[in-house]
C-alpha cells in the first residue's frame, strides 16, 4: 500500500523553476572559528548561476516591450550565459542566436547546440576570448534582423537577476556573513548580489577576483585560459562592474586557479570551473587572516564537468605550461593546516602543574 503524505505534490512544470535554492557547501574551517563556505550555483539548471540573470533579462524585455513573442534572441558569450538563455528561449518560444569563439569550453558550446541555439563563430585569434569581435558580430546581425540583444555588460537585469543569491545567503546563514568573494567578469553575479547584500543590510567585505591578464582592475592586458570571466585589452568594461561595490579586487594566474580547482576535486569531489577556482585559490589563502569565528563564502558560479577537456586535462595543462605539481601540493599543505589548526585548537591546556 502506498503512504499518504502529509505533503503536497512537489513537481515543477519548468525547468526555470528549479533556479535557485543552491546549497552551501564548508570546504574549510580554522582552529580559529572561521569558515569557508562554497555557494554551490553548479546545482542551478544549466550547471551556472548565470542562468539567474538570464532569466531576469528576459522577462524584464518582455515587460517592457523590447522582446516580442516568437521574438530572435542574439548574445555575444562564453557559454554559461547562453546555455541560461537558452533555457529560457526554449520555455518562452523565442529563436535563439549566440556569438561564440573557440576560446570557450567546447562542452558549452555542444551544450548550447544540444538545446537548439544557433552558434555563430567570431573570427577568434587562439590565445583569448575574442570579446571585442564577438560584439561587432552582433551589432551586424541585429542591425539586418532586428533582433534583440540583452547586452549582459550593459544590462541592469544582469546584476538584477542576483537578488535571490543574496537573500538566500542571509536566509541559510540565519546571519550575517562576513566575507564574499566571486570572480568579476560582466560584474552581474559579483556586484548585483553584493548591492543586494548591503540593500538587506549586510556588513559584508566583498572581494572580487580576476585572471591575471583582465583589465578589469586596471592591470596590463594579458593572455588568460580562464572562461566567463576577464575583459581582454581594449575592451570597454560596463557599468554592470561598479567599482563601488567592490572592497578589494584581486587577479590570480591560471595556474594558482587551474591547480586549485583540481585540488578542491581530489578533497572533496565536487568539481567546479576555473574562475570559481580563482576564487577560492584567494579564499583559501585568505582565510587563516581574518578575524576569528569570521564567515567567508566564495560563489561557485559553474560546475567543473563543462572543462573536463582543459581545466581537469593534464595534456591540456602541459601543452600551455599550466600544469604545476608545487602549486598543487602548496594548496594541500595549506588544507592540511587548516586541518591541524583545529586539531591544536581543540585541545585541552597543558598545565600538567595543574593537573597533579
């Protein structure tokens, strides 16, 4: 005989409404108190948070009249923005154009073709994202059709599509934290739930972490492996990255990012991108200098299983000097001491004197 439950059916008619809800994961924690907490948006449908403010700049086009029914999407990405409108245009009955390089994870773009977008290739020069290129093929190909084109540089609703993050981190929580870091990139994920944060009342430090290489801190260009974050050199950043809303903004090499994504993988199992790496690399070594009992959380903005061919591929790795056992083991040694820390903390006072 089948159980009645008390409980109602808990089935959803659409795939956009699973978004949200992610869990949080603790990687580390100090002797100290402190903690260091994964945002794990890999658990989102399409495997990224980018969905989120994908689906917010879609509705808000809706809203306001700028996107039709049986409308023609066209966005420039990486990939994790456009496998998220992707979703959406698949729900909402809209054609779908993305501008992509083959500087992108070939499983996002098999992903995007797997749901039906139309990918349109930008010419790429090999060594880094061709962001530049990618926007004059969209402006062409919305000036002859008409399109619509979000724009997540530009867009308000990017960062917009980030207020839920932020309420679900307070609610989880049960109380305030004390440190976010998150790669920056178009600045929707990092800067829209830091205002939402602080909007909500939150005290938080916000740390936003680059590749080494973006101009996005004002460093000197450079070449970076690194996908879904960065501006290449001569791009023009948006006004979706505010400044202000970032406390401290730091840039971290491919390979200090790489080994730690790799290294989070053998501890934990749970495999994330590499500009979550990034984050967490800064986390990690972070950690062990703020205050005690502090609570950091690093958003894990996509799942590792989409650079299985780059990020977790030794022969990848060492065909672009990417590959760095000491950059491994020094990771390792600093969970490990983390570890310690609080075996030693634990521990009751040596006063034998005292004891008899």
């Amino acid at each position: 005989m089948i159980p009645k439950h008390q409980s109602a059916e808990r089935i959803v008619m659409a795939c956009s409404d699973l978004i949200g809800g992610t869990p949080l994961y603790e990687l580390a924690r100090t002797g100290s108190g402190s903690r260091l907490l994964l945002k794990l948006e890999q658990f989102n449908p399409t495997g990224s948070c980018k969905v989120r403010m994908a689906r917010e700049m879609i509705l808000a086009a809706e809203r306001d009249g700028r996107l039709k029914p049986g409308g023609h999407i066209v966005e420039p990405t990486s990939g994790n923005t456009g496998q998220g409108i992707a979703l959406v245009a698949i729900e909402r009955g809209y054609k779908f154009t993305a501008i992509v390089d083959h500087h992108a994870a070939r499983d996002k773009l098999r992903a995007m073709q797997a749901m039906g977008v139309n990918l349109v290739f930008a010419e790429s020069r090999g060594d880094g994202p061709s962001t530049i290129a990618r926007r004059r093929l969209a402006e062409e190909i919305v000036a002859k059709t008409g399109a619509f084109w979000p724009d997540q540089h530009t867009n308000p609703n990017n960062n917009k599509g980030y207020a839920g993050l932020a309420a679900e981190l307070l609610g989880d929580l049960g109380t305030d934290l004390d440190y976010l870091v998150g790669t920056v990139g178009t600045g929707g994920t990092m800067c829209g739930t830091v205002k939402e944060l602080r909007h909500l009342g939150s005290l938080v430090t916000s740390i936003g972490v680059e590749p080494l290489g973006s101009i996005i801190f004002g460093g000197p260009p450079g070449k970076y492996w690194q996908t879904g974050a960065g501006a290449p050199g001569g791009f023009t950043v948006g006004p979706n990255v505010d400044h202000t809303l970032i406390d401290e903004g730091l840039t971290v090499s491919d390979i200090d990012a790489f080994a730690a994504a790799r290294v989070v993988a053998r501890r934990t199992g749970i495999l994330v991108g590499g500009t979550s790496g990034a984050a967490i690399h800064v986390a990690l070594k972070r950690l062990a200098l703020v205050e005690p009992n502090s609570t950091m959380v690093v958003l894990v903005c996509d799942a590792g299983e989409k650079y299985l061919d780059s990020v977790y591929d030794d022969e990848w790795l060492r065909e672009r000097h990417l590959l760095d056992e000491l950059a491994h083991q020094r990771l390792h040694r600093l969970f490990d001491a983390y570890r310690d820390s609080i075996h030693l903390a634990s521990r009751p006072s040596c006063n034998l004197a005292a004891g008899g």
